[in-house]
C-alpha cells in the first residue's frame, strides 16, 4: 500500500514538473493593460545604441528598403523597389559588396521580389517572386543556384502569395495575401497544398496595403524555428512541422476583440477613406511588429486615436509594460529581435524620430553627424540596439 501511495505520489510530482515545463516553453497569456502607459527609457533595455549607414554609391541606392537580414557579420537588404527590385548586400560596417538577383522575364529571372529569407537546410537565400509563384536561390555570394518548379499556377487559392518560409528541406510555409485562409503547407517536390488552416474575415484583406501599409512581413524567426502573427491578432504562432500552435498572446482585458466577430458594413467595401476612418474609430488596437528572444517579447502597437505605443514583457519578472512614449522621446521598432540586440533600421530623412545625439557613443555621433549634414539623400541607415 505504501508502495502504491508513494508511485501515486511521485506520478502527481511528475505530472507538475511536466506542467510546469509545458508553460514555460509554451508561454500562455502576457497581460497588459492599455490604458495605464508606463514610463521607460530605452535604456532600461539596452546597454548601447550603434547606426550602420549604409553605403550610398551609384552601383548601391536603395530605393525603398522592405527587409533588412543580419546573416555572418552582413546586412542583406531587400529594396522593393519597382524600378531597383533586388537584394543589396553589406558589410558589418555598411559598405556595399554586391547585388543579388536578376530581374527580368527570362527563365531564371524574377518579376517582382515580395519576400527574402536565409534557408537554413540549404545556406542559401531564397527570393519569392509571387508573380511567377517561384522561389530563386543564391549563394551567399550572390551566384544563381536554382529556382522551384512554378508554385502550382493552376490552384487559385495560391494567386496571391506575400510571405513564406522553409521549415524542411521540401516544405514551405506561404503566406496568402488575400484569401480567407491565410497560411498553407506547400510541398515543394509534390506541387501542393497539404494543409491550410487560419481563416480570417474576409474584409480584413479588402484594404490590402492601405491598412497593412507598415509592415508586410508577418512572419519572424527566432532560433531555427519561424513565428506567425497578424495585425488584428493578439496571438502569436510558432509554424509546427505541419500546423500552427499557439505560442503566446497578448491579453489586453476589455479591448480583446475577434476580428472574425466584427460586421464590417458593405458600403465600405470599396471606399478607402471609409475603410480608414472605419478601422480607426472601431478597432481599439492593431500589433504592427513584433518578436522576441529568451528573455523579452516586444511589439510596436497602434491604438484608437492614432496612438503608437510598445509592449514589453520581461520574462525574467514576469511583468509587462505598455509604454506610450520612452524618456528619449524617440519611436522604436523592433523588427528583428535576437539574444544579443534588437534591429531595426530608419530611412536617412528620418533619423531625428528615432536617435538623439546623446543617445550615441562618441564614434556614432559622428557618424550622425555626418549623415545629417550630407547635402545629398542617403541610403537608410541600420539601428541595432544591444540588449544589456
């Protein structure tokens, strides 16, 4: 009987210890309340504050930076650009190397890139082009290595790809831009779809790029493993080998909504500044970007009013925080979150909304110094944040 009660006993202990570790890895709701800002300094996070301008020369002029990747020590930069529509290539100090791609109608060549990741099964870097529904490979070294059979043109629900990710060596995530169903499991030796899943109101989509004018890039990676998030969507989804799973959400009490739930009017449908003026006034928030490391999750957040604020949870406390504006009085974007910074970039004309000069080390403000006193635009220039 003893026996018995201590084997009870210790299936009891091992079933918290296994609880216990599900949440932490599985990290559930960070509650946050917005409508009590707090105040912070950015340098509550981060130990300094580094620019890398980016080299302007007539072989290196970003037209419109979308993109920004940090892989060994350079910067792969994607310009959207119509007219430019390539990935640019720079060092770790911000000198220009090379191009990669090559934009054209030929076999091997793309109409218009909408999205660039490093795969990590091959090492090389893929470009989608959606028009042609392919994806294109390159060394590191910017030399063409293939591209993918064509992305199956025959199945509508793939018209209208914006964002994807490898997660196998023949498995890819895509992003739909306009369908219900958002994200689809595509199997690249197959041509298809194997699953889809994560249906969303159809009027979420009708504004396209109007609403969604911020950021196009809804998915993040962190350690080898791939995020998904919407706007309208307080959850965050780690893309599993073959579904999403909740990662986190953000719990925001009373100003929790389903955006599935909203009755958008049909009037609006095709009037842009009703659709505007419709968003603004009936939704509460929407999450611009966001990501987050082994100790915060961090996100840029728009409020009802025109309000731009930021979340940040602090794992180590468990506390989070809704800063309306930091003691700097500077806008702040964590577009790409790892465990040793946070990057984010700022175009040339910009700079003053998100650095001062005392926020600088004697070599950067000479740098910035320099930018602003350039008689010519410059190329963006990348702000990395180092985490304390």
């Amino acid at each position: 009987m003893k026996a018995l009660c201590f084997l009870c006993l210790l299936l009891v202990c091992l079933s918290c210890f296994r609880s216990k570790s599900d949440h932490s890895s599985m990290q559930g709701s960070i509650v946050v309340d917005l409508t009590k800002p707090e105040k912070a300094s950015l340098f509550d996070y981060f130990e300094s504050i580094e620019i890398i301008p980016l080299e302007t020369s007539e072989q290196a002029v970003i037209g419109l930076i979308e993109k920004v990747i940090e892989h060994k020590n350079r910067y792969y930069v994607l310009d959207g650009h119509r007219v430019h529509n390539v990935i640019l290539v720079f060092d770790f100090t911000g000198k220009f190397l090379f191009e990669i791609g090559r934009r054209g109608n030929g076999p091997d060549e793309y109409l218009l890139l909408y999205d660039m990741n490093i795969n990590p099964f091959t090492g090389n870097i893929d470009l989608l082009c959606a028009m042609k529904k392919q994806i294109y490979s390159y060394d590191l070294q910017g030399n063409y290595v293939k591209s993918t059979e064509q992305i199956n043109h025959d199945d509508p629900r793939l018209y209208s790809i914006r964002n994807f990710a490898a997660i196998n060596e023949k498995t890819c995530v895509l992003l739909h831009g306009a369908d219900s169903f958002k994200i689809y499991y595509y199997d690249l030796d197959e041509k298809k779809i194997i699953h889809y899943e994560y249906e969303e109101s159809v009027f979420v989509s009708l504004p396209g790029r109007f609403i969604y004018n911020y950021n196009f890039f809804y998915f993040y990676e962190y350690l080898r493993q791939w995020y998904f998030y919407r706007p309208l969507d307080n959850t965050t989804y780690l893309i599993g080998p073959d579904s999403l799973i909740k990662a986190y959400a953000w719990d925001f009490g009373s100003l929790n909504f389903d955006v599935n739930e909203i009755d958008f009017p049909e009037e609006y449908r095709n009037d842009q500044n009703k659709i505007r003026e419709y968003f603004d006034r009936r939704l509460p928030y929407y999450i611009l970007v966001q990501g987050h490391n082994n100790r915060y999750n961090m996100a840029q957040i728009w409020l009802s009013g025109d309000v731009h604020g930021y979340l940040i949870y602090d794992k180590s406390t468990q506390k989070s925080k809704f800063i309306e504006h930091f003691t700097e009085s500077v806008d702040f974007c964590p577009l790409s979150v790892t465990d040793e910074y946070v990057l984010s970039f700022s175009e040339h004309e910009d700079l003053d909304k998100y650095l001062s000069e005392e926020m600088l080390d004697a070599s950067d403000r000479q740098k910035l110094k320099t930018l602003k006193d350039a008689k010519e635009e410059q190329n963006p220039v990348i702000i990395k944040y180092k985490l304390k």
